[in-house]
C-alpha cells in the first residue's frame, strides 16, 4: 500500500494534533448531550478509533457501509445502504 501513496499531506505528528483539538471541540460541545460516532466502512475505520481515544466524554459508534461503486471503480452516482 505505501508503494501506492504518491504524497504525504500531513504527517502522524500534524494529525494527532488536528485529532486532539476535533476531541477537545467536540467533548465541550457534547458535553451534556449523548454522542454517537457513525463510521462509514471501511475507510473511516482508522479516524473513528483515533478520535474515540482522544474523547473524554463517553461515546457510542455505530458502523454503516455505504457504496456507490458497485463493482465498477467509478462512482455510478448512486449510493447503495
């Protein structure tokens, strides 16, 4: 997979950073209010777990997948639950 990345925009460091401070916003403005993380399979699998483990605040995660390319590898511009 790493042969397939061509550039790297923000490095693990820069992440972490914008991570922490997304959990920050988000614990203060859940704070008094139940938060449901919903995670599109499978490519947002990886960011969920991050921001769950930087949260403060208890918080649920549901999973949904979610496609619009069916077999194809450009998008039919209809998306499939």
């Amino acid at each position: 997979m790493k042969k397939e990345i061509k550039e790297i925009l923000l490095d693990e460091k820069q992440l972490d950073v914008i991570v922490s401070r997304l959990a920050e916003q988000i614990d203060r403005d859940y704070a008094d209010r139940r938060l449901v993380l919903v995670s599109i399979l499978k490519g947002s699998v990886m960011f969920t777990a991050a921001l769950m483990g930087k949260l403060e605040n208890n918080a649920e995660i549901e999973f949904m997948k979610v496609s619009s390319y069916g077999a194809q590898t450009t998008s039919s511009g209809y998306i499939s639950v």
